[in-house]
C-alpha cells in the first residue's frame, strides 16, 4: 500500500494538470460563451509584483456589458492624470477592447489570491465600481481600500435605489435627486452621509449640439428604449409593449425622421422582446429611403446631439438629455409589477402608455411645436445634474475621489494602529 501512493499521487497530479489544460484550450477557443468571462489572466506575470496605482477600477464582466464602463473613460482619464489608475478585468478578450478603446493600463487577474496578494504589496487606496455586478464582492471584501461606486446611469430606475448601495462605502451620483431618491426610498441607509453629488462627468465629453439643419428639414426624433431588465421588477422596456406602435405611427405620419436606438442588452433575458426588437428594426429599414434608421454603434451623446426629441422609457438617457433643453417623452412600464419611483421628472414630462402609442404622432408633434413642459424641465437640470458648465462635474469628480481617499488613508492609518484582531 505504501509504494502505491507515490503513484497515486502522480496519476492525481497529472490528472488536475490535464483538466487545467483543457480548461485553458477551451478558454482560449471560441467555445467559451462571449457572456463567461475566460479568466485568462495575467497571474504568473503578477506573481509578486505590486500595482503602482493608487486607484483600481474593478470590471469583472464580458464586453456584452462594456457600454457600463465606456461612457466613464474621459472622466477616468482626468482622475489617472491626478492619481495613477488601472483597471481590472476577468474576461482578458473585454481587457483588449477596453485597452484600445480608453487608453489605461488594463490587467486580466484570474486568481482570487493574485489579487489579494497583489493589493497586500501595494498602495492602492480607491476601488471604483460601473455596476452591481455580483462578481463586485470578490473585490469589496478588501478592507484597505475605500470603494466607490459610480453606475453607469444615474436615473429613475429601481437599480438606483437598491440595497446593494449599502455594500459600498461611498456612492457617486449625478445631482440632488439622486440622494433624494436614494434617502426615500433605501431603507435603513444613509444617504446624505453616504451619497455624493458629483454631477455628470460624462456631459464633458459628449458630442456637441449639431448645427442648424436648415429650413424644411424633417425634425428628427429618438427612439431609445432601454433593455428588458433581469427581473419582472425592472421590466423598464418598452420595446415589446410599445416599440411598433411608436415607430409605425411616426414612420406613416412622414413628418420626422426616426432613428432607433436600442439598449445593447436589448433581448439578452427575454426572447419576445427580442423579436420585438427585430420587428422594429425591419420597419426602420424598410423606410431607410427617408433617412430613418438604426443606431447601434455611437455614443449616446451623438445620438442625442443629432435629434429634435426624445422618447425613452424610465433610464438614465432621460437625465442626460435633460440639459439639451429639448422635448422628451417617458413611456410608462405595461407590467404592473414593475417598480417606479414616483419622482420630480417623471411627473413633469409626458408619458406615453401602451394604448396611447399608436397616436404617439399627435404628441411628438405638439413637442415640437410648442413644447409647453420646457420651462419646468430646465428647473430640473440643476437638480438631476448638478452644474452643466464644461469641465465642473469632471472637477467634482476627481475632487470627490480625492476627499474619499483621505477618508480611506485616515481610516485605515486607525485600523493598522489598533494592532491584531483579538480572540
């Protein structure tokens, strides 16, 4: 029996590198799901090095949710330029893409441990989260690190007031309301202490308003949906409950040009709403003659430039179009087990339900002409965004990092002078 062990032993150890290996080839196949994350990571080229950073953002997603991180890379680029950052990935093929596309160090870190043991020799003070990923509690267990989080929208949908806001120590929203909303409707969290208002960075780098498209020009109207949601309760979407009735009675109307421009989500949980999605999307280019057509590949921000108005369901789009000054329309969730938050700029614009989209023209067309809701929307601007002229909120923002991590070194300065924990 004992002579059989060494052997045992081997055949064991050989067994594991075996799997290990064929783990790694199907990782580096293309038979890896695009939504698993490959876990290729940069592990035995970390090993026992230290990251020089003073500021981690933690994406451990795939690229199918890159959008939540994209929209944050000039305001990360301003804070880098102040405080060296780096950001963490999973998924080494969404590390590539964000690597080219934003121009800051990215890691892929596989291992639990190489983190750990990374963040043990380093001095990284700030950790900055895009999302409520459940992979987030992989990072937030480090207790030398402040952790931020920054979402990647800062609007009416029931995400924004969730009590997985109480995991992190601060939370970085756009103006007022978003305190106001998380104070009313989080229980048991504190979010005057908590939640700081920063303003939209994203606002600074967002395309500028076009020129005058010149007389006789057909005003332009924006169809931007937001996705399904993972659950009854965040069923924000309109596109399966709305989404051809809208389009159909502009397209028939011939008195604007429609531009589509749904969620990248849009049909990832729920089948029905993407065949709905398709529908309106054969109708878009079926009429491409008249200059309608689908949007999927620029910044929210071109999109928003290019339009006369806006119709969105209850996101974040809403919040940034705000300050454009011009008219916008919020549908109205058809599933009643949808959570809405009763707020200030759902109650000031209109709404549009799913029996009222068929005649979704009239509407658009008394925005345009009139626009009666703008006054009370420009009284919102400074609540829902805070300050819009070019540069303060992307000063806030670094500021606010900069205020968090003199909490964090204070705090944790108490910490490590408390000496071991007891019994």
């Amino acid at each position: 029996m004992t002579d059989d062990k060494p052997a045992l032993g081997t055949r064991g150890s050989l067994r594991r590198r075996l799997r290990r290996f064929a783990v790694r080839a199907v990782r580096r196949s293309r038979l890896l799901p695009a939504t698993m994350p490959d876990r290729l990571g940069q592990d035995d080229e970390l090993a026992g090095s230290a990251l020089r950073e003073s500021v981690m953002v933690y994406f451990p997603d795939t690229r199918e949710s890159l959008y939540q991180l994209r929209q944050w890379y000039g305001p990360l680029a301003k804070l880098h330029e102040r405080h060296p950052l780096v950001v963490v990935f999973q998924d080494s093929r969404t590390a590539r893409v964000a690597a080219a596309e934003s121009g800051l160090r990215c890691l892929t870190i596989a291992r639990y441990g190489t983190l750990d043991a990374l963040l043990a020799r380093s001095e990284v003070k700030l950790a900055i989260y895009v999302n409520h990923s459940p992979q987030n509690f992989a990072n937030l267990r480090f207790l030398s690190l402040v952790h931020v989080h920054l979402s990647h929208g800062d609007g009416d949908k029931g995400v924004n007031v969730s009590n997985q806001l109480k995991a992190y120590d601060f939370n970085f929203v756009a103006g007022q309301a978003g305190i106001d909303r998380a104070a009313r409707y989080t229980m048991l969290y504190d979010a005057p202490a908590r939640t700081i208002a920063i303003g939209r960075p994203q606002l600074d780098f967002a395309a500028p308003a076009r020129s005058d498209a010149g007389p006789g020009a057909l005003p332009t109207v924006l169809y931007a949906p937001t996705w399904e949601g993972g659950q009854p309760s965040m069923a924000y979407s309109s596109v399966a409950t709305h989404g051809e009735a809208i389009v159909g009675a502009l397209l028939a109307s011939g008195q604007c040009r429609v531009v589509y421009r749904p969620h990248p989500l849009t049909g990832v949980t729920d089948d029905a709403v993407g065949v709905a999605d398709l529908r309106v999307r054969e109708l878009i280019d079926k009429a491409a003659a008249g200059g309608h057509r689908v949007d999927v590949g620029s910044d929210f921000s071109v999109a928003a430039a290019e339009s006369d108005l806006l119709i969105c369901d209850v996101s974040a789009v809403a919040v940034d179009y705000l300050p454009s000054g011009k008219p916008l329309i919020v549908t109205t969730p058809a599933d009643a087990r949808v959570v809405a938050a009763e707020t200030r700029l759902l109650r000031t614009v209109p709404r549009l339900t799913a029996a009222d989209a068929p005649g979704v023209a009239e509407l658009v067309a008394e925005q345009l002409s009139v626009d009666p809701g703008r006054r009370q929307r420009l009284d919102l601007v400074e609540y829902y965004v805070g300050d819009t002229t070019p540069g303060v909120a992307t000063k806030r923002f670094v500021e606010a990092c900069e205020r968090v991590m003199d909490v964090r070194d204070r705090a944790w300065a108490d910490v490590r002078g408390r000496g071991p924990a007891g019994p």
